[in-house]
C-alpha cells in the first residue's frame, strides 16, 4: 500500500471512530449525525472544494518554486524525516495560532472565517466548513516551506494525515476528559468553548493541535462546572449553503 492510500485509509477510519464515539460518549446527547447542513459540510467543503484547492495549492507552489528555485537548494532535505515533520508542525501550528487569533480581531479577516463559526452543531465534519480562501491562504503557507525547503514528500503525506484527523477530533461531540494532557495538546474540551454562542468575542482557545500556545499567550478558556448552551454566530446569522456562505464574505455590510 502507498504512503497516499494508506493516509487516506487512516483519515476515512478516523472519520468512522469519531462517528462511533459520538454516539457511543456523546458530550451534547441533542445532536444527532445527519445534522443540519450535513450533505453541504460532507458533499461540497469536504470532498468537492478539497479537491479542487489542492490542485490550486499545488500549482501556486509549483509556480512560486519554478520562480524561485529554492527547491533546488534542499535546505533541510538532510534532516531526518521524524525532525522535519515535527519541525514543521510545531511552526505552522504557531502561524495558525497567531493567524486565527487575527481573524477574530480584524473585520476583513474575520469575513474568511464567518462561516467555519456559522455551524450550529459542532461535531467531527464541522471543521470542513472554512472558506476557499482561508483554506488557500492556510494550506499555501503550510505546505509551500515543505516544498520550497526540500523536505521529504512523505512530510507532507503525515501533515495532511494529522491535519485532517486532529480538524476532526477537535471538533468531535465527544465527552473528553484529557486531564493535564489538555495543558499541551488541543482538543473538544476547549475547542468546543471557541464555538460557543455565549462567548461574544470569541477571544480564546485559539489552538488547532497544541494547546501551548493558548495557555502562554493567555488566551485559554477552560471551566468544568459548565456546557456551552448553543453554537454558531452571535449578533447575526450567516446564510445556509456553501455557495451562499462563499458570497457572503464580499457583502458590502460589515458585521463583527
């Protein structure tokens, strides 16, 4: 089995485990797994626009290496693949970091992330639901060092495989209780909080993988004596459907 399938066989069995848990230990016993917009999240987010960004991304790289030659130069082609990936991990998890955390301070930024906070139903194929844009800025930022670098090409075949399982398990409807882990590593206990319609500002919990980040730059939320009540926008409502939540970014009104 190759490297790419066997990734893909990792993602889809995740995908079937977090299903199971949500029913098996759900932390919001209301939700249910065809939710609102389900096919919109699976159909369009998840498989078709997926898809066609990572051609997009990939020929923006390819244009921006052929530019450049850095490639070439195999900067950190000699590292072992175990440093790579943890060294690229660890840095693009700090720019997603800083990156969320301005999408939620400045107007223009915050209009690419509307609709991935738009679900009312935060589960494993919520994370899906980001904007063409915020995924082309994030994905190109992410993958081109890898490229332009000289990594090893199975770098990036574990970055997708772990991207994609930990968007899913932060996002889970799982009733997780992590302990000290949650001090270092992120997860629903504290991405649930993000999405939580009572919190007006969203300032907190930032962290896609690693928790660190929150808790050094002071922006970590996590009680235990309390639910969110609901999910989704506060102040506003953000249209139904991947076509019109697309449009909705470049309305000549401004909310926030």
């Amino acid at each position: 089995m190759s490297a790419q399938s066997l990734s893909l066989a990792i993602i889809v069995a995740a995908a079937f485990i977090f299903i199971g848990l949500e029913r098996r230990c759900p932390y919001d016993k209301r939700q249910v797994v065809f939710r609102d917009e389900f096919w919109s999240d699976l159909l369009l987010y998840t498989f078709v626009q997926s898809y066609f960004l990572g051609l997009a991304i990939t020929s923006l790289i390819q244009w921006i290496d052929h530019g450049t030659g850095l490639s070439r130069l195999a900067l950190v082609s000699r590292w072992p693949i175990w440093f790579q990936f943890t060294f690229f991990l660890i840095s693009h998890d700090l720019y997603i970091y800083a990156f969320h955390r301005a999408q939620h301070r400045f107007k223009w930024l915050w209009r690419l992330h509307e609709a991935h906070h738009s679900t009312k139903d935060v589960d494993w194929l919520s994370g899906s639901r980001s904007h063409p844009l915020e995924i082309m800025v994030n994905q190109t930022i992410e993958f081109a060092p890898l490229v332009l670098l000289g990594a090893d090409p199975l770098v990036a075949i574990l970055k997708i495989t772990v991207d994609a399982v930990w968007g899913m398990y932060i996002h889970t409807n799982i009733d997780v209780r992590s302990g000290r882990l949650q001090y270092i590593l992120n997860g629903p206990e504290m991405h649930r909080w993000h999405h939580a319609k009572e919190i007006t500002d969203g300032n907190l919990n930032f962290g896609t993988k690693l928790a660190i980040w929150d808790w050094m730059f002071r922006t970590a939320y996590l009680p235990h004596a309390k639910k969110p009540t609901a999910y989704g926008m506060y102040g506003y409502e953000v249209p139904r459907g991947y076509f019109a939540q697309f449009l909705f970014a470049f309305r000549k009104t401004q909310y926030m």
